[in-house]
C-alpha cells in the first residue's frame, strides 16, 4: 500500500487496480453507514486499511484508532492514537464514541508457534480485546464487529499456535460480553486474506515479488490446503457483518468456500508473472502439520446475504498488477 492514499472529491487518487463488485447488500450496508460514526481499531494494518477506504467513500465519519498514523488523508477521517494494550489509553481512545458501529481489527497475527509469540499474542490479541470490549460496554455502542480467525481451534481442538490460542479466547470474550453485558457483539472468522498491500512476507505477494525479481522461489508445505479471500470481499463481509439485522451474538464465516492448493496458487503466478520460472516445491513433512478450514459461506449468506464476488485467479492477476508498478514493493 503506498505511504498516503488521498480519497474523496478534492484529492482522488484511484488505484489503478481498484474494482467495483459490490453486490446489492453490501451497497446498502455501506449507505447505512455512511450515516453513522464509525471506528476502526487496527487502522494501520492490511484490511483495516482497505476498510477505512471503503468507508470514506461511501460518506461515513471514520475513527481510526491505532499505534502509528493511517496513510489516509480526508475530512472525515479522525486518527486516534492509541496502544489498546493499555486500559486507560483505550478507554481515553473512545471516549465520546458512543452510538458508534466499531470494527475490531487490531491483531498481532504471528502464527507461528514459539514459546516466544505467547506474551506477545496474548497482549496484542486477548489483551486488546478485552480492553475493547469494555470501554464499548462502558459508553454503548450501536455494534462491534470481531475479526476472528481460521485458525481458531474447532470444538474439542487444541490450538496449533499462540495466535490460534489467542484468537480463540477473544471469541470466548466476545460471546461472554454479549451475554452478561449485553454488547452487540458480532464474531467473524476471516480466512485467508490476499490482495494489493499485503505483507510480502506472505505466500501471494512473496512468490510474485519473488519471480518479478528473478530470484530462486522455493515453497514450503505445497500441499496445504486453503481458503483463500481476496481483501475486498473481506471488506464487504465485514461491512455485511455490521448491517445485516440480527445479528447480535452471532458469528459468520468470511472465506471462499473454496480450498485450492498453495502449489495450485504458486502455479497460477508462474503463468501470470513467469511461465518458465523453476520452483522447488518443499515436503510438507518440513512444517508442522496446518489444520484444514473451510467457510461455510452458505450460512453466511443466509445470515447476511453476503457471498465473494472475486474469483481466485481474478484476485490473482489484480494483486500481480499491483505489484508490478512502480514503488509498490
């Protein structure tokens, strides 16, 4: 993502790779909200980024709480500094926010499993989430929308990593803060997400900067499995989320619904980016063994009317052409 994105009448930028998929649903969630103050924790990160935008441009006063300043200039959008790790520095981040849709991003998403990644996940996921959950219930708000995980452990499950673990006990106080406390909690599980601004440290961006640069590309643990969700769907599931009536105390899956291969995906780049690129696939014995999820996108949609609209090798070529312009790595 470039350092500044200017939106709005007076300062447009659009990015050349922009879509416009909105189905029905989610082009009246974002006029719904447009009438509503709207806060976004995690601001500064890959899909709170994408949300802010979003958000901005269907007219909403945007709060964006986080530890560094957005890139994002616009009237509407207010920065809050703020380390949620912190209870007084949290509560002091939403005061006067009360009647306030709340989108819950801020995560700390290392996944792997080190003794080292506890204390951290633990502050920077469970930590933040109670925090959250009780300065809203201190001041009311209209809704807060919980970005949960496919790494969360299933029922009788154990957590594969500090992240899993972490994520998981959110949930749980999510689902308690509604229930005692009466906070319109809604949980989601969002999958795994892809699409321009991403990290390069990650598998889509990494093995297109990879081959755009001409280096060697090796792949590990090829034969997983995934779910994966181009950012603006998950920007649109999470907008449904937060609109759809009835919801409270609910949870929804944020995915494809699909599980493709991450040797399949890697393929896919090669044709899109370097069709005679070598690749040296590694044994998944290499890594410790990933639980498979899929989405069940059916309830989704029944609860929220929401279901992707960017199909995987859409995604794909969208992210390769962002990464090919200038700067952008």
């Amino acid at each position: 993502m470039p350092p500044t994105m200017k939106i709005g009448c007076c300062c447009s930028e659009e990015p050349i790779w922009r879509i416009y998929r909105h189905n029905v649903l989610t082009l009246l969630a974002m006029n719904q909200l447009a009438a509503q103050r709207v806060v976004v924790t995690g601001a500064t990160g890959f899909v709170g980024l994408h949300l802010c935008r979003d958000l901005l441009r269907s007219g909403a006063e945007v709060f964006a709480i986080s530890r560094t300043e957005p890139g994002i200039l616009h009237q509407r959008l207010h920065w809050r500094q703020a380390d949620l790790t912190d209870f007084e520095c949290t509560q002091k981040a939403f005061r006067g926010l009360h009647r306030s849709v709340v989108f819950h991003l801020c995560s700390y998403a290392q996944g792997e499993p080190d003794l080292a990644m506890v204390l951290p996940t633990f502050q920077g996921e469970v930590v933040t989430s109670v925090n959250v959950l009780t300065a809203v219930a201190d001041i009311g708000v209209t809704r807060i929308v919980m970005a949960g995980s496919m790494e969360e452990p299933g029922v009788g499950e154990i957590a594969s990593s500090p992240y899993a673990a972490a994520k998981a006990a959110s949930r749980a106080y999510g689902a308690m803060f509604h229930r005692l406390h009466g906070v319109p909690v809604v949980m989601t599980r969002i999958f795994m997400t892809y699409g321009p601004g991403q990290a390069t440290k990650k598998v889509i961006p990494h093995t297109i900067t990879t081959l755009v640069e001409g280096r060697p590309l090796k792949v590990a643990n090829p034969q997983r499995l995934v779910d994966w969700i181009f950012v603006d769907d998950v920007v649109q599931g999470l907008l449904a989320a937060a609109s759809a009536s009835g919801m409270e105390g609910n949870s929804v899956d944020i995915g494809s619904g699909e599980l493709i291969a991450i040797s399949d995906v890697v393929r896919r780049i090669c044709r899109l980016v370097r069709p005679d690129a070598p690749v040296e696939f590694g044994s998944t014995s290499e890594r410790r063994p990933e639980q498979v999820r899929q989405a069940d996108v059916v309830r989704t949609f029944a609860l929220t009317g929401w279901r992707p609209t960017v199909s995987l090798d859409d995604g794909l070529k969208l992210a390769v052409e962002y990464l090919m312009r200038p700067g952008s790595r």
